[in-house]
C-alpha cells in the first residue's frame, strides 16, 4: 500500500476528472506527497555530518564528509570551485604557493637513517652495480593534483641507471620519498634515444633493479 507522506491515508495511482496521478480515496486539502518528507531535525543533523571530521589525511589534516565527497569529484575544475563555495572562499581566488623552505640540494646515503627505505636505495644500486646519476632534497610545498598546497613537505629524489644490455637499451629508475615514506617511483628503458617509463611500486622497482623484473 502506497501513503502520502504528509497525512498517512492510502493513495492510488489513477484517474479524477482532468487529475491523472497519485490520488486520495477522497479529495484532501493537499497533493499526495510520496516519499519521506525531510524535518527540519534531520535536516540539521545532514548538516552537522557535512561539518564532521570522518577521517584524517596522511598529513594529520581533518576531512570533513563534504570534503571528502568533493575530493572525489575527477573534473579539477569543479573541484576547485566546490570547496571554495563550501568554505566560502573566492571561487576564483588565486593558488597560493609559498616559497621553498630548503632548495633542491644533493645529497648521500649518509644524510639518511641506516635503515630508512631512501638508504636501502642507495645500498641496493651499489650492490647491483648501477650508476648513481643524481641524489637530491629539499623541502617546500607538497602540491595536489588541482594545484593546491597540501603541505609543507621534505622529498627525496634518487635516480639510477644500469649498465647498457645486449641491445644497447639502459634501465633506469627513478624513486622519490615523501617525510621519509616512498611516494612514488618509474622504472624504463632508454633505447636509441628513447624512452619509455612506467609508474611502479617500491617492490617492483627493486626487483627491476635487481634484474628480476
């Protein structure tokens, strides 16, 4: 049995006259109202989940149920757009960048914790008899896909190349790490000056440079 949400009675699908529609047996002083009608209660408490931390970031940021719906949201410029109206900021307001804290300097293995993931880097392209093009860190602005300053950030870049194989290609690897957790690494071939790469997780750019992948 179908009610309307506003008196209860039992309404039906049907025609009255010129009305064709969800009918009461008998005419009331209102329309029949499916569905649950929203109180000003319930209204109130979708609000106060929209305000409510459900999770924090790997930064120790708060999110609150709207943020996190509309960090979801794939088109980056609406994304922007929506978090700027939910926090009633300029729409159009411009990125803020603020300026390196430490520039990009290089660095050695020593510079890290004896068994930090960076330094286990460092052992294994040594061990594997890789050439150690570049190793380098800083501290600054951690940016986000839609150009948002997520944080303050120290990262870590350590690029490799081993030696050239049979058809003259040369792997290489490419690893970075973010307040000392692996962020992200590439691994590839250069051949007849070309090159080609793909995204990789720590594992696999281990075993890539040990030869295994």
């Amino acid at each position: 049995m179908v009610e309307c949400s506003r008196c209860g009675e039992e309404v039906r699908y049907g025609k009255r006259g010129l009305t064709t529609g969800w009918l009461h047996r008998v005419d009331p002083d209102h329309v029949a109202i499916l569905g649950h009608i929203q109180t000003a209660e319930e209204a109130a408490e979708i609000v106060r989940q929209d305000r409510e931390v459900i999770r924090v970031d790997g930064e120790g940021k708060p999110y609150t149920t709207a943020e996190f719906d509309i960090r979801r949201d794939d088109n980056t410029d609406r994304r922007r757009r929506r978090l700027a109206e939910l926090h009633g900021e300029p729409v159009d307001a411009p990125v803020v960048i603020p300026e390196p804290e430490v520039p990009c300097h290089p660095v050695t293995a020593d510079d890290f914790p004896p068994r930090s993931g960076t330094r286990q880097i460092f052992n294994l392209v040594s061990k594997q008899g890789w050439e150690l093009v570049s190793a380098t860190h800083c501290r600054g602005p951690y940016l986000g896909a839609d150009g948002t300053v997520l944080s303050i950030s120290d990262s870590a870049v350590v690029r490799a190349r081993g030696p050239a194989r049979i058809d003259g290609s040369v792997p290489f690897a490419v690893a970075s790490w973010r307040d000392g957790k692996f962020d992200f690494a590439y691994v590839g071939l250069i051949h007849e000056g070309r090159l080609g790469s793909r995204k990789v997780d720590s594992s696999t750019m281990k075993n890539w440079i040990k030869g295994t992948e």
